[in-house]
C-alpha cells in the first residue's frame, strides 16, 4: 500500500480502478433520455482531460435532430461495408458484429479537433498528432465518468471524416474524430464484446513491458 499523504480513500481507489476495467465499448442501448446534469458532468469530465500545451483541441457537437441522426447512421453503414469488404476473408465475420448504437442511444455527439491547430507549436512541433492524443483523453475521462454515472458510451469511428466535417458545417482544418453513442444499457458486457465474440483477444501485459530497448534488443549495460 501506498505511504503518499495524496492518496485517495480505499474505496476511491476502488471506485477509480473499477471504472477503468469495467468501462465497454458499448453498441447496445434502451431508449431513453439521458439526464442534462448528467450529461453536462461528463462532458465537464472530459473538458478536465489533460491537453498538450494546454490547448484543449476538443470539440462536441450534439445531434439532436431524428434527421442528423439517420444521416449519420447511414454514413457510418456505408463505411461498414466498405470496411467489410476491405477485411476480405473475415468479412462475413464482421458483417455480424454490431458495431454502433446511432438509432438507439439517448445522447449522440460528435467529437472533432478544433480549426487553426497550427498555432499551437509547444509539444507539437515534432509529434503534431499529440492534438489527437488529447481529444483521445477527452474522451476516455468522459467514458470512464459515464461509467460511473451507471451509463454506456460506444465510440464509432466508421465514417468519412470529410464528408461528416461538410455535414455537420466544421470550418476548415477541423476533423471528426468520434461518434459517441451514450445512453442507459439493460447491462455493461462482462468483457469487452469483440472479445466476447471472439474477434481478438487481450495480449499478455509481460509481452508489451520493454527494459531500456525495444523488446530487449540491446544488452543493459550494468554498472559495478
């Protein structure tokens, strides 16, 4: 146990740890509403979410209208058949799995990179895509505050980031990034569900752990 003045209560601890391995990728949803208060916490979440150089690159745009929400839903059909036929020998696997929850979720939100991410040099002069690594902590903050909440979040990225950026009027230089499905679920999956229908399986955390070179390719060098 841990001797840090800082540390949180046990049952925090707990709470923290649990989210993060029974958070899913959820495609699954009863209808129903998602409470406003609710909503405007976990997007509060994700707005707390670590950002390089401070710059916050996230943007949300809900869908609200039944009309938006089909257009999607047939955007992101139109991608899973491509990306069927793209998987060639596995393609009827895929074509069975069901990869979203567009129609059925009570909260639909599009997040996408801001415009004008140029001018944001500190941590990006070398590695510019960092600005995706922070939406992508943006949105695990507010999918492990959905879980908490008791709610599920499916993240869709099966559509033409282009054709969505016109749809949905984004200036230029924004990019979609993630459709999140959100919403009250009948239950969480007991695994995550492209494990649960044998799609991949979890590596073994020892064969991803590397000592001071990739996969140990370079002798340590042991000072007496």
């Amino acid at each position: 146990m841990s001797g840090s003045p800082h540390r949180f209560s046990e049952a925090e601890v707990a709470a923290v740890y649990r989210a993060i391995t029974e958070r899913r990728d959820m495609r699954h949803f009863k209808p129903g509403p998602v409470d406003p208060l609710t909503l405007q916490r976990l997007l509060l979440a994700a707005h707390h979410a670590p950002s390089v150089g401070f710059m916050q690159p996230w943007r949300f745009i809900r869908i609200t209208t039944d009309k938006l929400r089909k257009q999607l839903h047939q955007m992101v059909e139109e991608e899973r058949i491509n990306t069927a036929q793209a998987l060639n020998k596995r393609e009827d696997e895929f074509m069975k799995l069901k990869v979203e929850g567009i129609l059925d979720c009570g909260e639909l939100l599009v997040v996408a990179l801001m415009n004008k991410r140029e001018q944001h040099i500190f941590g990006r002069r070398t590695l510019p895509e960092m600005d995706l690594a922070s939406v992508a902590c943006a949105i695990q903050n507010m999918w492990l505050a959905a879980r908490a909440e008791g709610l599920g979040m499916g993240w869709v990225s099966l559509f033409d980031p282009v054709r969505l950026a016109e749809l949905l009027n984004m200036p230029d230089g924004a990019k979609p990034v993630a459709i999140l499905c959100l919403g009250q679920v009948e239950a969480f999956y007991p695994r995550p569900m492209l494990e649960q229908e044998n799609w991949a399986s979890r590596q073994d955390l020892n064969d991803l752990i590397y000592t001071n070179s990739w996969a140990g390719t370079i002798e340590d060098d042991v000072t007496q």
